[in-house]
C-alpha cells in the first residue's frame, strides 16, 4: 500500500468519499464521525473555514433547520451549527443545486485510512452476535 498523504486535497476528497458512502451505508455512525472530527481539525487548524448558513433539506420533525456549509479545498460540506454560528455567521438560504463538488476517485478504504491517521480514530470491530442454538423438538410424552 502506497503511503498515504495527509494534505488538505487528500483529505477532503477523503471525506467526500467517506460521506457519500455513509449515506448508503448499513452502519453510518462511526463514517459520520469520521467526517465530523476531520472538518473540526480542519476548522481548528485554519486549513478549512466556515462559508455560512443554509436551510437543511431534510429537517427533523418537520420544522426548519439549518446547516454551517464548510469549504475545504475545493469542496463543500454541511455540519450541524452551534448557537455562535448563528450570531457569527451569513444566512445564505435554501442551498444552491446548480454546485456540485468536484468528482473524486477514491476507495472507501483508503478514505477511511485517511481520515483514521489524520484524526486518531480507531475503528471498534464489529462484534458478530452470539450464536445460537437451534431449539429441540421432542415428542409429546418425552422427557428427554
């Protein structure tokens, strides 16, 4: 494996790929978090940079929502918003569909392995469920 290369094009792409698959994915939870914890780095070390608000598309409860649109690199992202971005930042409205990110082709392993080294991240294993035994049927009468 080639090593891997932690620059701000890299790893945005890494997180490109890592969201579009946990969209789809069985258990998204810990590629979300992978997201979450590289744009928070990004932001904290100035190499990404908060764009300004937009209305969610899928809001929960059906009540309006908001997301903090985030540029890293040539990309754009959307993280939920904290009561300073409401004051700090622009509200810019319902999102803009005619921009798209650029493509990006990368495996969902290499992303991840991106994402891990950059942030610290550990994947916990998955653990396989205990397996159980099948029922035993006995005759009316039986005892054994």
């Amino acid at each position: 494996m080639k090593p891997l290369q932690l620059t701000v094009d890299n790893i945005a792409k890494a997180i490109f790929t890592v969201n579009r698959h946990a969209k789809t994915a069985l258990n998204p939870a810990f590629l979300y978090l992978l997201k979450k914890k590289a744009i928070e780095k990004l932001l904290e070390e100035g190499k990404a940079k908060k764009v300004g608000l937009h209305f969610s598309r899928n809001p929960k409860y059906s009540q309006q929502q908001s997301d903090v649109l985030v540029a890293v690199g040539d990309y754009y992202f959307h993280i939920p918003p904290t009561k300073q971005d409401f004051a700090a930042l622009p509200h810019l409205g319902a999102l803009n569909d005619s921009y798209r990110n650029p493509p990006a082709r990368m495996p969902l392993s290499e992303a991840k392995a991106i994402l891990m080294a950059y942030t610290g991240l550990k994947e916990k294993p998955e653990q396989k469920p205990k397996r159980l035994t099948k029922p035993v049927f006995k005759r009316l009468g039986d005892r054994y």
